[in-house]
C-alpha cells in the first residue's frame, strides 16, 4: 500500500511534505487531519504515504487511527491492534 520510494507518486508526497515544512515555519502548522465522509477515498494511503516521508526527514510522527469502525493503519503497517482508541481512552481515565 506504500508507493516505491522512486514512483511519481512518492514524488508528490516529497513535494507535499516539503508545502507541510514550509508551512509549519511560516504558519506554525503542528499537526494535520487526513479525513473524508466517503469509504475507500484513500484516506489510509495519503496518511502511510506523508506519514513516511516527514519521517524521512527525522520529524516525529504519531499516526492516530480514529476510523472507530474500520480500523486499517494497523494492518498497513503490520502491526497488532491489541487496543482500540475509545478503550484506551476510557482507560485512561
């Protein structure tokens, strides 16, 4: 689900996170929303894709999954769902 690292649409994330960089210095941007009303838009891609590439340049990321009904970071990025968003929430209470 990730692009090639040399693919025209790894291209497009570089040239999206160096707007988001831009951005951030001179509007002082700190986090962003990747959403949509629509199922399969590509919500899930977007976010792995500019997820990679601003780690690329060593900035700190934390992909938070909020999807409360169809949960799928976890499962791009083979990792184990042992706790969802509202249950860690409550439990943190």
């Amino acid at each position: 689900m990730t692009c090639h690292p040399h693919s025209v649409n790894s291209e497009r994330f570089r040239a999206l996170r160096t707007n988001l960089l831009f951005a951030q210095r001179t509007q002082g941007i700190q986090s962003v929303l990747i959403t949509s009303s629509v199922l399969s838009e590509g919500k899930s891609f977007v976010t792995v894709n500019l997820a990679t590439v601003l780690a690329q340049t060593n900035k700190k990321v934390l992909l938070v999954d909020a999807d409360l009904r169809k949960t799928t970071l976890h499962t791009i990025l083979n990792l184990e769902n042992e706790e969802g968003l509202t249950s860690y929430y409550y439990n943190k209470r």
